[in-house]
C-alpha cells in the first residue's frame, strides 16, 4: 500500500487518480441512497434493483449506449420499473410476499441479464467480466474534453448523478425520514408515500448505473449496503449516518483501489472486502452496540454486582449480629479492597463493617432483595425457599422508581415472606 502511494506520488495520477475521483464519486452516491434502503430495511430489494438492472444495460449497450449514459440510463430505470412492476404483481396476484417475489424477479432478470451478456459477447464488443465485476482500470483511457483536459466519462457521469442525488435528498429529506420511520402515519398525513418509495427506487437505479462500470453489477450491492449498516451501528441521527456512510463509502473505495492495485486484484473485489472490514471495524467499536462496548458494559455490570454483594452481606452480618467478611473468591477480595478505598467499608479490630456511606448503598440492595421477594410471595406460587435465588439476581437491576412502585402496591414498611424488615428507601 505504501508503495502504492509512493507511486501515485510520483506521478501516475493520470493514470490512477481518475480511477480514484470515479470510485470516490459513485461509492458517495451508492452509500447516499443505501442509507435510505438500509434504514427502512430494504436492502434486500436494493440488492435486488442492482442485480435486475443488468438485462436494460446489456439492451441498452447493444443498441450502441455509452457506459454511463443516458440510453444505458434509460434501459436500466426500464428494467428497474419491471422488476417493480412484476415483484407487486406476483404479491397481488398469487400472494407471494414481497420478499419472495423479490428473490424470483431478482434472480430471472439477473440471469436473463447474464445470458443476453454471454451471447451477445460472441459478435460485440461487450466484455461480460467488466459488467459483472467491473474494472477500475480503464477509466482513465474513456475521455471527454472539458476546458482541453480530458475528463473520464465514468467519473463525469458519476460526478453529475452524485450531485442529482445529493440535490434530491436535500429537496425531500423530510418526506423521506418521515416514510422510512412511519409509513403508515405519512400516509395517513396524505403524504405521497408510493411516489417517495418510486423516487427511491429511480435513485438506486440511478446509483446502480452510475456504478457498475467501477464495481459491475454484482458488487455494487456493496457499496449500497455494507457503508450505510456500519454506519448505523456508529451514529443514531439519520442525516449523521448518511454523511458517516458517505465518508466510509469513499475511504473504502479509494483504500480498495490502492490495495487491488498493490496486490493486482480486481478493484471491486478489493474494494468490497475493504468495506466488509470497515463494517467489522464499526461491529467492534461501535459506543453502544458495538462488541467492545458490550463487553465493557457486560464487564461494568459483573463489577457492579461484585460490589453490591459485599454491601449486603455486610450488612446482613450486622444485622444479624454475626461477622461478614467479603467472599474468599478473587472477585470478592477484589470488590472488598475497592469499597475499603472508595470509603465504603472500613477494617476494625472487630473486623469488617460499613461506613455511612456504604450502609446507605447496601440498605438500596437489600431493600431491593426484600421488595421483590414479598412481590414474589404474593404473586407467584413458590415455596418460599424458592424466593431468594431470583430475588438475589433482581436486586441489582430495581430502580428508586420501580422499588416505590412495589411498596405502593404492598405497602409501606412491612417485611419479606421470611419475616425480615425492608429497610426504608434513603
């Protein structure tokens, strides 16, 4: 990789870096409309759409349409509004879900898409490899003049279809968070639903043309879907995703050329597995759903308990006149000389106790022990040995809110079923 940008620096940018600027452009403007697809969980019809696509752009070609252009357009939006067409169809007429209907239509147009390819390579210029995988590398040799600098056609066409979508989102972004979070109430508030799942699905034919020259029209599925889902995982606000998977879409494509060209792999193979580890990335560091947030929290809440379990043995100990130490184990020990740092339990002759402060913070466990236990007692026929083990695991998890809740319905003071006192809430 780093001899990759040696090189770049050295001056190959004709020749690489309008391979970079066009995949930059159209991973912006495939990650833009997946934002959409992934968050009112259409991805699969977007994989769908992309695939379908490829029976109007093999038409469209051989009728002597450019890569990119508007004839190209044209077939593809046509072979998008069948797949459409046929997938409701099939739901209205045989009752196929749409899932379903999407899997058949999908899958016939793809294949159909790939025949027409195969045949039609025998006596045209049409390389089905470029159509399915796409090649970055000849971007730089299908030029047009502007101002007397030769420009790619691929990124031109990528840069326009960018700006219409990023013009579109921004003139109907509120019409399409109300559609994607509430369908039924936009509806209800006479919104044009159907018109904005139309204008959608156009801009993810649109995305899937602009693209398929740079990643074909397998991968670009990819770069519809992979960007906007780890996103979601990094982010909560919808406009915050979009730009976030905007940002990966592009690192991702530019990091995925640099890397097929190192290695000399294919671009959209290299630029997908780049994606696939910026959505394992997010998986892992993600600030609240994210594994190691997950297992900071699941670790947090071990050491929580920990502690709150030498709180209360203490000070059942005291209640109960006997001597209460915190548990041999190493957690235990471990909890002991945390609290007796934190200020919470002291060392006397007599041996341990709390301070105010850490009898204040067991009386809220053991209070929260008692409360469920008598809740239990009263509403679910156990023996009341049987009451102790799910009360010992629910202690941890009872709020201020939730113990008032239980003590209105039992009533204030009282005991548990084994006839010791709840202590009043601090």
């Amino acid at each position: 990789m780093t001899a990759a940008l040696a090189s770049l620096a050295g001056g190959e940018w004709s020749l690489h870096g309008w391979a970079l600027a066009t995949a930059a452009v159209t991973a912006a403007a495939c990650s833009l409309v997946g934002t959409l697809l992934v968050v009112r969980r259409m991805s699969l019809f977007g994989d769908a759409l992309a695939h379908a696509v490829l029976p109007g752009i093999v038409v469209a070609a051989l009728a002597g349409g450019r890569p990119g252009g508007p004839a190209v357009f044209a077939g593809a939006l046509a072979a998008a509004l069948v797949t459409v067409w046929l997938t409701q169809a099939l739901r209205a007429a045989g009752g196929v879900a749409e899932d379903a209907g999407s899997g058949v239509v999908f899958t016939t147009m793809f294949a159909l898409g790939v025949a027409l390819v195969t045949a039609a390579g025998r006596g045209a210029h049409l390389d089905a490899a470029c159509i399915l995988a796409g090649d970055l590398t000849f971007v730089p040799f299908d030029t047009i003049d502007l101002a007397g600098l030769p420009v790619p056609r691929a990124f031109i066409g990528g840069g326009l279809v960018l700006s219409l979508l990023v013009a579109a989102a921004w003139a109907t972004w509120k019409l399409q968070v109300f559609t994607a979070f509430d369908a039924a109430a936009a509806r209800a508030a006479g919104l044009p639903v159907a018109a904005v799942t139309g204008g959608l699905l156009a801009a993810t034919a649109l995305a899937t043309v602009a693209s398929f020259q740079a990643v074909g029209a397998i991968l670009v599925v990819a770069l519809l879907v992979v960007p906007a889902a780890a996103a979601e995982l990094l982010v909560r606000r919808l406009h915050h995703v979009a730009f976030v998977a905007m940002l990966l879409a592009i690192v991702g494509a530019c990091l995925g050329y640099l890397a097929a060209w190192r290695w000399s792999v294919n671009e959209a193979g290299a630029i997908a597995v780049v994606l696939g580890l910026e959505y394992l990335a997010a998986a892992f560091l993600a600030p609240e759903d994210g594994i190691v947030a997950r297992a900071l929290a699941a670790a947090g809440f071990r050491w929580r308990v920990a502690c709150e379990d030498v709180l209360a043995a203490l000070w059942r100990g005291e209640e109960s006149g006997a001597a209460a130490a915190p548990s041999a184990t190493l957690r235990g020990r471990a909890a002991g000389l945390w609290l007796r740092a934190a200020g919470d339990i002291e060392r006397t002759a007599a041996g341990w106790r709390l301070t105010p402060r850490g009898r204040r913070d067991a009386e809220m466990v053991v209070r929260s022990h008692r409360l469920w236990e008598a809740w239990l007692g009263r509403h679910v026929e156990l023996p009341t040995d049987h009451l102790h083990p799910p009360a010992e695991w629910v202690e941890h998890h009872l709020g201020a809110g939730v113990r008032q809740r239980i003590e209105a319905e039992l009533g204030a003071g009282g005991s548990d079923p084994h006839g010791s006192s709840i202590p009043p809430e601090a």
